[in-house]
C-alpha cells in the first residue's frame, strides 16, 4: 500500500478514485504545526541563534498527526502532494518532520490539476522537498509573528487599534491616503451641453444625443450657466450640420486567461462576489465536484500568478475553437511580457477539459459554481481566440461655429467576444452606440437642447477589485494573501463597506497615522515590495533567509522601542465620572466593538455603563414585506460589517425584513421580492436574483 496525502479532505475522494486500492489517500487538513509563542517576544523564534525557529503541532492536529504516523509506518511509500505553491511545500515539509520515516521513503509530488493523467504524471516525477521554497515560506511566517505581535501588541496597549501587519497595513494605508485625496479634493463646477437631433432614414428614425465640444479649433468648457445660456442663446434649430465624418478600424485584444487577482476582480466586478467568496467557490472546482457520479476537478490551482497554459490545453482548445467557431477565429498564444514581481510557478487559471463546457456540466453545479466557472473557462478559451475587429465613428456636427460630436462604434469582426465580455473597472467609461448611414452636409432634426449643472469628482474608493488590482501593480502581497487581507480590513473595523467600496474608520485612520509616524520606514510599498521581492530571492536560492531576517529585524526592533516610549496613550481615558456601585473613577476603553465606559476597579468591579440607545433614522417608507411597519435606517453595531448602513423594519423582531437599499415600492418581475435603490442603480433585494444581471441605471 502506498500513502498520499494531500491538504484538503474534499480531495480525498477525487484522488482515491483516480488511484484505486494500490493507494490510500488521506489530509493533513491544511497546517499541522506552527510557530510555538515561546522564547524572546513570544515569537516561537531563536533571534539570537540565526532565527531559528520552534515548532508545535497543532491542539486540534494532534488526532491527524498519529492517524497519519500510523498508516505512513505501514505504507511502502509516502507520496506528500500538497498544493503547489511555497505554503504547501511548507506542509510537505512538516509532514516529513512528524512522520519520521526514513528519505528514501517520502517524496514530493506536485500537480497543478485534479485529473488523473496529472495526479500520474506527478507520481511518476516525484523529487525531494524544495527546502528554498520551505526557507521562503517560514521567512514569511517569522516576519509576519515579528511584526505582527510587536507592532499589534504596541497598538492594542497605545491606541487601542486591533491588530498591524506587513501587507495588511500597507493596504489599510492606500485606503486611508485614497480618502485623504477625496478630503483634499477640491471640486469645481462645470456644464453639460447636449444637442438631442433626428435622422429619418427609410421608416427608421435615429435619435442622436450629441455633446457641446466648444468650436472647431477650441475646446470650452462651460463653467457656469450664464456661459451655457449665452451659447444656447446663439445657436439656431434649423442649422445643425455635419461637417465631418471620420472612421477608424482598431484590433481589440483579449486578455490572458486569469490569474487570482484577475479572477477576483472580474468576479467582483460581474456579480458582487467578494475575494473570499470567489476563492471558496473556485477552491471547490478545483478540489472536485460530482460530475455524472464522478468525482472531477474542474480547474487547474487557482492560487497563481501565471497566465501561462500548458501545451496540451493548448492543442484541445485550437481544435475546440476551429471545430465550433471556425478557423479564422482561432489566433493561438499572445506573447506577453512576464511581470517583474510574477513567480511563474505554475499554470493560469483553466479548464482541466475542454470538452466539459459550462452549459454540458450546468446542472451539477451550484448557481455560484457555474458563474465562476464559465468565467473561467470562457475567459481561457478567449485568450487564445483572434482580435475583435471594431470600427470607431466619431461626427462632428456644427451649429453657427459651436461644435458637438457623437461616438459610435460598430463590430466588423467579433472574434474572441463570441464568448467573453470583459469587465469594466472604470466606473465613468461610456458605451459607444451604433450609428446610422450620415452624409457631409445632411442636416440633422432638431429636438432639444439640454442643460446639466455638474462638477469634478474626486478619485473613486477602493472597491475590493480596485486595490486588489493596485497591490498586484505595486507588488503588495502575493495571490494567496489579498483575499485574507480584505478580510482582515473589515474584520478589524479599520474599513467600512460603502456602496460595494472600502471607507477607513476612524480607528483606521489613527492606526494608519500613527504607523507613518513612527514606522513609515517599513510600513510603506516600496518597502513592503521589495521584501517579496527578498522572499523569492530566497526561494530561488539567491539569498540567504536568516542573513535577510537578520537585516529587517535590525531596523525593526529600535523603531518599536522608539514608539514605545513615545507613541501618545490613547486608552484608557479618565472620565469626570465615578462607578455607580463601587466608587472609583470611571475609564473610557476600546474593546472588539469600539468605545465603552467602564470601572477602572476591574477585574474586582465589572461595571460597565450603558449608552443611551439611538433612535433609527425613519425614512416615511411602508415595509414591503410585513405591510405594517415603517423602513428605518440602521448602523450595523457589530462584526465584520460594523458601521455599516442597512435598512431594515421598524417592527424587528415581529418583521425580521431587511434591504440592501431603500425600497422604490416595487416588485421584482421575475421573483417578486422588493425592488431597492442603491445609489443610482434599482436592483431586485435578492442578490441571487437574474433580474441584477442586467442592472437599471436611473
């Protein structure tokens, strides 16, 4: 009998059915051992003799770890197949440690897939732990304990802040120096002149929504309404003529197929998964899914930095694309520049089999699992697939020497769009109608001229596809970390939710202030890159991982000492008040949920004031739901959304509804629940809902 172990138990059976009986497959279940909290700072780490660090296994993997002890002292040989990134060589490398058994009889196999051809292919290319890759996994794991329980103990005991980390508080600080940016920003007013004109053409009538330019060889803008009058005033509604018609063909490329961060983007973007979410979902594709009684992954790993794809997915898709779409839309590999901060390690984001297309496996998979999917597949499919070629039109139109113009835009070829549409990041970008037949010279119908008061706006917040997408350009973290940093954000209360983007608390900004005060020699990006950059240094055997520990615990420790003598003491603060039932003075505390008034004779007196309740803000709107009570805004008091708005029933408990938004009075046509208004879009209440596929703007 041979033993393979791999992390997640959801693999197990996928595995064990590709192997049969010569194999026994079992899970560590993730990490069996960690840093002990012994030695110098409580950091499980000999600082003094090259960092050498002490391990303990796990309370709750003490059961796995003999489980697997006893089964790998019967087994012939130990396969460790771990994930394949530098925290499962990791794993493997514990493994190894705890099991005891002679070199010669466990090795590392790696597959960046669940089929059974990897899973063979892998056995039979076994090879020896990678200890540079071990080396650059613990170098993490020590710094992260380092700054981690010297700068979150340091803010706990100062200002009462939560926790500090190397990515997460480097990422807390774009969110904090974006909304300094939106505070700063200082806007200034402008008009919007539009022209709406008719073209009759046959029995077809056109309507053409054309933008003021200013005149031919001058823009203007329109600052105020006396300006926007006096041109309104000028021009005459019989003489709107075009003038010039300009027309230009342009290639539009697909993108690679997904790496983590792109996947997480994109999936944000299109159905308002969070990172975490998305990585749940696409964790379960790839670890296997019931498919016709089979056990089948879906996709290759989804922790990944590559967009490269293997030679066989390649040779199936050509035939897969020319097959169904024809030859010309088959374009093959785009070469693409590798990124300086990408490990490359192993392959993009794909299907595991062509031929298992989102529609053919719809049914055994969840309504999440198919979404993630096809965008999985459809995006690698894509990738390979030719250039869309569009036609750019732009007219120009004249009205006694003003200018107004209209942009359309027309596909001539539809190439890899025939099965992807990538997703908008930028907000403001607006779609390109298509135009009819228009003539130098034609006069075009007046209908109307409008007007709109507008002004600048400040640079749009962080929504998690946002900074995920601007750590991966500044080379903050690694693909297995941005989901657990939004996480952390939130979990923290240094965010807050605001129409799908983060908003810093106040105790996110003092966190952030307080760190660039007193540590913003290493809690900046540029630092903060350059130490991954030093961690795949060290997993490629350029550098030496104690000697680099050694070189940023040097700068860290007196940076620590310095704030701890003269970092302010926030909390607790003394009140003018005293306790109630003891006497003593009463302090001000930070606990999980934020302020609260208490005894300073605690722990003998547990007295702890209560705030009066505040009253929600009613908003005049009869409860969709219950019919009887009256919709209130509400702050969320607690957990990960803690600050956050929701509305909700006056009648709570009795009527337990709560909405996204505020209710229009609505029915959803295709569900019936309540149809809400979030900012400017009206959305059905139930997110699951098909009816949000195709969100209304107002």
């Amino acid at each position: 009998m041979k033993l393979l172990i791999v992390e997640s138990p959801a693999k197990c059976k996928t595995i064990g059915h590709y192997l049969g009986d010569e194999y026994h497959v079992e899970s560590s279940i993730g990490h069996i051992r960690d840093l002990s909290i012994k030695g110098k700072g409580g950091f499980g780490v000999d600082i003094e003799n090259n960092f050498q660090p002490e391990y303990v296994i796990l309370k709750d993997k003490k059961e796995v770890v003999e489980k697997l002890k006893a089964i790998a002292s019967l087994a012939e040989h130990v396969y460790l197949a771990t994930d394949p990134d530098r925290e499962g060589e990791a794993i493997s490398w514990h493994l190894s440690e705890v099991l005891n058994e002679p070199s010669q009889k466990v090795s590392r196999i790696v597959f960046n897939e669940i089929t059974k051809s990897a899973i063979l292919k892998a056995i039979q290319h076994d090879r020896d732990i990678d200890m540079n890759l071990v080396h650059s996994q613990e170098s993490r794991r020590i710094l992260d304990r380092i700054i981690g329980f010297r700068l979150s103990s340091l803010l706990q005991q100062k200002i009462g802040s939560k926790s500090a980390g190397r990515v997460q508080s480097v990422a807390l600080k774009l969110v904090v120096d974006r909304e300094r940016e939106i505070q700063a920003f200082d806007k200034k007013e402008y008009w919007d002149l539009t022209a709406t004109l008719k073209k009759q053409l046959d029995d077809n009538e056109y309507i053409l929504k054309t933008k003021f330019y200013g005149q031919l060889d001058n823009k203007i803008i329109l600052a105020n309404e006396q300006e926007t009058d006096e041109v309104i005033s000028k021009l005459q509604i019989d003489d709107y003529v075009v003038t010039n018609i300009a027309k230009k063909e342009r290639n539009k490329v697909s993108r690679p197929p997904f790496i983590t961060s792109t996947l997480q983007q994109d999936a944000g973007t299109k159905f308002n998964y969070n990172a975490k979410k998305v990585m749940r979902i696409a964790q379960k594709l790839y670890e296997g899914v019931e498919v016709a009684k089979e056990m089948v992954g879906l996709i290759t790993y989804m922790r990944t930095d590559s967009v490269r794809l293997s030679d066989e997915f390649v040779k199936s898709a050509k035939e897969f694309i020319i097959d169904k779409y024809g030859q010309k839309y088959y374009k093959g590999v785009k070469k693409i520049v590798k990124g300086k901060n990408v490990q490359d390690a192993h392959e993009a984001i794909r299907p595991t089999d062509i031929k298992r297309t989102p529609d053919s496996i719809k049914k055994y998979l969840s309504l999440e699992e198919y979404k993630i999917y096809s965008l999985i597949y459809n995006r690698a499919v894509a990738s390979l697939m030719s250039d869309a070629i569009l036609e750019d039109t732009k007219v120009d139109i004249i009205n006694q020497g003003y200018l107004f113009n209209i942009s359309g835009e027309v596909t001539l070829f539809d190439g890899f769009k025939v099965i992807y549409e990538e997703a908008n990041l930028v907000d403001d970008e607006e779609d390109l109608t298509r135009l009819p037949e228009l003539i130098v010279g034609e006069k075009l119908t007046f209908i109307e001229v409008n007007k709109e008061q507008k002004f600048t706006s400040p640079p749009y917040r962080y929504s998690e596809a946002r900074l995920i997408r601007k750590m991966e350009e500044l080379g903050i973290g690694r693909p297995s970390t941005y989901a657990l940093t939004m996480e952390t954000l939130r979990a923290r209360s240094y965010v807050v939710m605001d129409k799908k983007a983060f908003v810093p608390t106040e105790q996110g900004i003092l966190t952030t202030e307080q760190l660039e005060l007193f540590f913003s020699s290493i809690i900046n990006v540029k630092y903060t890159a350059e130490m991954e950059n030093t961690l795949d240094e060290i997993a490629e055997g350029k550098a030496i991982w104690y000697e680099e520990l050694r070189k940023f615990y040097d700068v860290f420790a007196p940076l620590v000492e310095n704030a701890r003598d003269h970092m302010v003491k926030l909390y607790p603060k003394l009140t003018d008040e005293f306790c109630p039932e003891c006497g003593l003075p009463l302090l001000i505390r930070r606990g999980p949920y934020g302020e609260f008034t208490a005894c300073s004779g605690y722990p003998h007196c547990k007295y702890i004031k209560k705030e009066p309740k505040k009253e929600p803000k009613k908003l005049g709107i009869v409860c969709p739901i219950c019919g009887e009570g009256e919709v209130v805004e509400r702050t969320s008091g607690r957990g990960r959304s803690k600050g956050s708005i929701f509305y909700a029933c006056s009648l709570f408990p009795k009527c337990k509804a709560t909405f996204s938004g505020i209710p229009t009075g609505e029915k959803c046509p295709i569900c019936n629940a309540p149809m809400i208004q979030v900012g400017e879009i009206v959305r059905c209440n139930n997110e699951h809902c098909k009816s949000n596929e195709n969100l209304v703007k107002k």
